[in-house]
C-alpha cells in the first residue's frame, strides 16, 4: 500500500537510525515517488526482468506474479506493407484509422499542424497569476512527482507573505492524523489563527493520496470557506474525471452572488527542458553535461510517459554520465524509474542515448530496432519539447490501444514525424526488424525474439492475478497501472454478478486509461440500472452518463437499454452545469446519435423528474427537437417528424416567436 510505504519513508526520515526491512514484495506498481525513497541494494532482481523469450511467460515464478494470455487484434488496425514504403502515406492510414468518427476537433493529433501536449512547460507564471491577483483562488496544481511543484511553493512563502500579507498554512494529505479525525476539523485547526487581518493561504499537499470520502469532505469544507478571507493551492501528482467533476462544481458555486468571484484553475504541467536547465544552472550542475542530461529527460519522458522523469535525476544522471562506462548504471536507472519494461528495451534505449551523445563504449548493443527507432525520432522534438508523449498520446487517441503495441509505437513516432516535418526516415527496414511484445498499460514489453513468422492479428498481453469479484481491488489495480483482462472479468463475474457499486464503478472509470474496454464488458442492462437514482446519487449518475457518453460504443441492439441514450437522458435532467441544444447534440455524438436519444426518450424514459432548474431543461429540450428537425446533415422524414411532437414531447410543440425563429436558424447553421 502506497501509504504505508509513504508512512515509513516518513519515519526512517524522522529516526535516521532505525531500519525497515521488507521482504517478498513487488513494489513494480508502487507511485515512483514512494519507490524512488526505497533502497533496493539488497533486493533480489525483478523476475520480470529476466524475461527474454515468449515461454519464459509461461514458468512458475512469471505465471504466478504476471500471468498472461492471448488477445485478438483487430486487423484493419494493421498497416499494409506498402503502407510501410511511405511515411506520409502511413500517416494518412492512421490518421483514418485512430481518429473517432465525427472529430474535426482542433486537438486531434492526427492533423497537418497537430496539437502540442496539453500539459504547459511551466506552471510558474499561471500559479503567480492566480496567487498575487486581486480575485480570491482555489488552484489544484497537479504533475508527476519531481517537477518542482512543493519546492516552488516553499520558495514563494516569503513572497506571498511579504507581498501580500498571507498567513500561510499547510497540510499534508497523506498524514495519518485522518485515521482519527475528521478532515473538516483538521483543516479548521490548520487555518485557525488569532489574527484576524490579512487573507489565509491553505496549501494542502500530497492532495492525490486523500481517500474519495476525504476528497469531497474537503471541497464541502472548501464551497463553504472559500472567498475574500481564504485562498487555496492543491498539490498533486495525479487525478482522475471526479477531480475535474468536483472542480467544476466549485466553479459554478463560485460564479454565483452568494459566493463572490472566485477564481478556479486547473494547472497540469510536466517536466521539461527549459525548467531543467534552469534548476541545473541553479544547483551547479556541471556545464558540460547539462544537454546531455536534458537529452535523456526529453526521450525518456517523450518514449516512457511523464512519470518516467524527474528533476532528482539531474545528479544521478550527472554521476553516471562522469563513469568510463555509464551503461550498466543507466540501465538499473531507467529500470527502476520504469520496472514494467523489458531489460532489452532499457538496453536498446541506453544504446539509443549514448549514440545520441557521443558516447561509445566496447561491445554497446545494436540501437536499430523499434525502442532505437522511437529514441531517434523523440530527439526531433529535443529543442521545442512540446509534443505528446506516447502515454499521452494513448489517452488522446483511445483507438490507437485497440492496435498491437508495436503499430501503437509507429504511430506515434509518425505524429512526432509529421509534426516536425521529418519524413526521411526508413521505418520499414525498423519496422522489418521490430521485436515481438507482450500487451500492457503504457509502453508494451519487448521480448528479446522477433516478432517476424508471428500472427499479426494476436499477441500475449499480461493481465491482473488479483480477485475480479472485488471492485476496489479493481479500482486499485487500475490506479498502479496493472494490466486487466476485462473480457476475463465479465465472464466470470459481471455476465451474471450485476455491478451494483455506482461509486466505486465511477472510480474506476475515471482512473482507468481507456474506460471504452471497461464499458464493452458491462451487461447494457447494468449500465442503464447504474444510472438511474433510485440506485444512484445523482451527481455520481451524471458522472457516469458523460464516461459513457464519450467513451461506450453504439449499441442499437436492444430497445430499452441503451446505455447511450439513458446517459444522455440523465445529463439533461440532473447536470447542474448550464446547457444548450449545441451541447447536447455534441455529447450525444452528433445528428444521428441525437435523433436516437430523442426518439428513445419519447417512448422509453420513465424518469421525468429534473433535478436540475425543470423549465430550463424543458427549454433545452425543446430546442433540441426544433434542432434535429431544422438540421440538414440527417434529414427527419414526416413521420419521424410528427412522431417526435407527439406524445410525453407534445406539450412542448409550440409557434415559436420570431426572435426565437432566428435563433434556431443560426443552431441550426451551427451544427
């Protein structure tokens, strides 16, 4: 458990004398924050670690800690070998393939000039922005560990004190005072001070490591405190959907009078080059490997993801760099900030590197393969340093998780090289050589054969050893990363064992990676039953309707349970967010997915009852009709037509005045 490991990193800190040996565990899915305090020198070598061969899956000691099984992959998601013969012709494949049906969004990474990663380079300016502004704040900072973020709040104190006059206080959400009382009570312990002047700033740390009852008894406490006399900074190194979801309720409570103007920030941020070089220039680093170690920051966050990197790196990059032969050290390195890959790709990536660098050593490994391929083509975006890494770019582009992991890695070295213009490169000599890997979340394991005789159309993947009958085991499975055979788990447990947990089904939706794979595997029945609020509180409900409605496929099968137009339903009645004809055709998936909705709530929705303002859902709804009707994208016959103003929507059908005339002329150009 991550907070009894963070806990006794806290004590051995404390007592420097005293000892906490562990044995017979795997800290592999631990968060790298906790692993990164833990001293592995007597440990035994990772088993994953020594996997080589496809039957190595299949031993003992691999099958017991990892088991693993084959998947099918679809097959129009593999590329053609003359596809392979053209760069450009082979973006144009995946361009078609990876991006979802509908999506002319600017954001799409699949575009002549494709979107940057959405994580900004610094968070400084925005952080200050908000801090020193006239507006009172609530800013939830969040970024894999290591990129400055508790450190640069402890350099803004005397600042903000100086400055500004607040009286600063801070909590550590990991802190073990919660076993026993009540967050609420904490904080009002925290901020309480006998002066009555200045403005208090709560700095709440380790944010992520609160528990979700904690979590919304803290932005209860937080709707209630926030305003002239308060200001809040979160801290955190990762969040899911719900986070967003409590940040936005915040949002509208601070727009309204009763609340005063409170300004809400969302800053995610990661480590990169620029904020590198200034630490290192500030710590001393020695100048001569400063872009050296920058280099390996920029490819190993670009190829691994952002938790792969961090700025306590920059000395032990630094030593290693100054040894006659750094690569057994680089190698342990890069295992141990990333434990879930194979030791051949940690090889192949430190060949990469000190190629890259200048650096040659007697007997170094062949870089030539996929890894090489992948370190090459990150070494493009080393100067701007703003593209998607390939964990990024798996959570913007879902579909791409439903191809093998080896076309995954191609096409997002053919995002980096449409982005920078770089189309010399021969990926299909790479491609001809890639190696054979096993399926998990965030970069695939390289297995040291290859994959050249192979089925292209299934591959092992590693799935999960735990209890599949236990939701929060589910829940955090998913959190560390692990690989769940979901098909697995329906037919054993959800095919006859209905969900019934709607919060914990939330939870695990919003942290996992690709919630499409998840919701293909709940019976449509349970989906629908969990929306409903007579099983569900109604804010869980609405969360759970805008998961499906952006991630669960179409399904026309059945006649009342469809989980898509009962999800819809339920963002209509209970969202309190405010909302337009325009965003309800938008979360339904465009005119043919609206007109479905309507026409099955026509006939099928038996809950009418709006927890939202009922007369403005009644507006919007109206105006949805008008909108499919005047549409032309998908033309409404007659019948259709007279169908949908008849009956539970008929009281709605009405001549509309001549302002509103316009203004369905003008949705209706929009859509």
């Amino acid at each position: 458990d991550d907070i009894l490991l963070k806990w006794l990193a806290e004590y051995t800190r404390l007592h420097p004398w005293r000892f906490i040996f562990l044995e017979g565990i795997d800290t592999s899915f631990n968060f790298p924050e906790n692993r990164d305090r833990c001293n592995y020198r007597f440990a035994p070598q990772n088993p994953l670690h020594t996997i080589k061969r496809r039957e190595d899956l299949h031993s003992a000691l691999i099958a017991e800690l990892r088991p693993s099984h084959m998947i099918t992959y679809p097959e129009n998601l593999q590329p053609t070998p003359e596809d392979m013969q053209d760069p450009k012709r082979l973006f144009d494949f995946f361009a078609l393939r990876f991006t979802p049906e509908g999506s002319g969004s600017r954001q799409s990474l699949f575009l002549p000039k494709p979107a940057p990663s959405s994580f900004c380079s610094d968070f400084r300016p925005d952080l200050e922005q908000h801090l020193f502004g006239a507006d009172p704040c609530l800013v939830l900072l969040v970024s894999a560990p290591g990129a400055g973020k508790t450190h640069h709040m402890g350099a803004l104190r005397g600042r903000l004190e100086g400055e500004r006059r607040f009286d600063i206080h801070e909590f550590d959400g990991s802190s073990d005072i919660l076993v026993t009382t009540a967050l609420a009570e904490i904080l009002q312990r925290t901020i309480h001070t006998k002066s009555n002047s200045g403005q208090k700033l709560l700095i709440l740390d380790e944010y992520h490591m609160l528990s979700n009852e904690h979590k919304d008894e803290f932005f209860e406490w937080a709707r209630a405190k926030l305003g002239p006399t308060l200001r809040v900074v979160l801290i955190a190194n990762r969040i899911d959907s719900k986070d967003h979801e409590r940040l936005e309720q915040v949002r509208s409570a601070g727009a309204s009078d009763t609340c005063g103007h409170i300004q809400v920030a969302l800053i995610q941020t990661r480590l990169s080059r620029q904020r590198t070089s200034a630490v290192m220039e500030t710590r001393g680093n020695a100048e001569r490997w400063r872009e050296a170690i920058c280099d390996w920051l920029v490819g190993s966050r670009l190829i691994f993801g952002e938790e792969s990197v961090s700025l306590r790196l920059c000395d032990t990059l630094q030593h290693a760099l100054e040894r006659p032969d750094p690569r057994i050290t680089l190698v342990e390195l890069l295992l141990h900030r990333v434990p879930t890959i194979s030791r051949a790709t940690a090889i192949e990536f430190v060949s990469a590197y000190l190629h890259h660098i200048g650096v040659r050593c007697q007997g170094m490994a062949d870089a030539s393969g996929l890894v090489g391929l992948c370190f090459r083509v990150a070494m493009l975006d080393r100067g701007q340093d703003e593209l998607c890494s390939f964990v990024e770019f798996l959570e913007r582009t879902p579909l791409a998780q439903e191809a093998q992991p080896a076309v995954r890695l191609l096409a997002w070295s053919v995002y980096i090289l449409n982005a920078r213009g770089a189309w010399d490169m021969n990926l299909a000599a790479v491609w001809g050589k890639r190696h054979m890997f096993v399926d998990q979340v965030n970069f695939p394991f390289e297995l040291g054969e290859e994959s050249i005789g192979s089925s292209c159309c299934s591959g092992p993947t590693f799935s999960w050893a735990g209890d599949p009958t236990s939701l929060r085991d589910l829940v955090d499975a998913v959190k560390r990363g692990h690989s769940v055979d979901w098909v697995e788990v329906h037919r054993k447990v959800w095919i006859s064992d209905h969900i019934k947990d709607s919060e914990l089904f939330a939870q695990l939706l919003s942290s996992s990676r690709n919630p499409s794979m998840i919701l293909q595997q709940v019976l449509p029945a349970n989906l629908c039953s969990l929306l409903r609020l007579s099983n569900t509180p109604a804010p869980t409900a609405v969360q759970l309707a805008r998961i499906i409605l952006h991630h669960a496929p179409q399904i026309a099968d059945e006649t009342v349970d469809r989980p898509r137009c009962v999800a819809w339903w339920t963002v209509l009645l209970h969202d309190q967010n405010r909302l337009e004809a325009l965003d309800l055709l938008r979360l339904a998936g465009g005119p043919a997915a609206l007109f479905e909705s309507l026409m099955w709530a026509r006939d099928w929705a038996t809950d009418r009852r709006a927890t939202a303002s009922p007369r403005e859902r009644a507006r919007v709804l109206q105006q949805a009709l008008v909108l499919i009707c005047m549409q032309d994208q998908l033309p409404v016959s007659l019948p259709n037509l007279a169908f949908l103003w008849t009956g539970s929507f008929g009281r709605l059908l009405r001549a509309g005045t001549v302002a509103e005339e316009e203004e369905w002329l003008r949705l209706a150009a929009v859509s």
